[in-house]
C-alpha cells in the first residue's frame, strides 16, 4: 500500500486496522473477533484485506467458523 508508518499500535477498536494520514500512524485490530470493515471515520483510512464470507456473515471468513 506504500504506507511510511511513524508509528504502529494495536488496540481493540472496532475502526481498525486502520492508517492514519494526519499523525503518519498505523493501528492495527488486537481483537480477531472485531475484525471487520464496517465502521468508518474521517481520522482514519481504513485497511480491509479481501475475504471470503458466509451469506449473513459479512465479518466471518469461513476458516474461522
């Protein structure tokens, strides 16, 4: 993605992983079970990999059921 990290953090945060433009900064998901891309904020650039998911499921790959 050429992102220049400054700094990287992991955290439990239902935003992340996620880059933040303005400190230089990546976040990145502590929780597995929060891993999703549903939520959104201006602070950040959301980082989503591509994953295959169950109809209904959208933040469930199939290896982790």
């Amino acid at each position: 993605l050429d992102l220049q990290c400054e700094g990287v953090e992991s955290e439990m945060n239902h935003l992340l992983p996620a880059f933040s433009a303005e400190h230089a900064e990546c976040s990145l998901q502590h929780d597995p079970l929060l891993f999703s891309c549903a939520g959104s904020s201006p602070k950040y650039q959301r980082l989503c990999p591509c994953r295959d998911y169950r109809k209904g499921q959208v933040a469930l790959c199939r290896d982790c059921l």
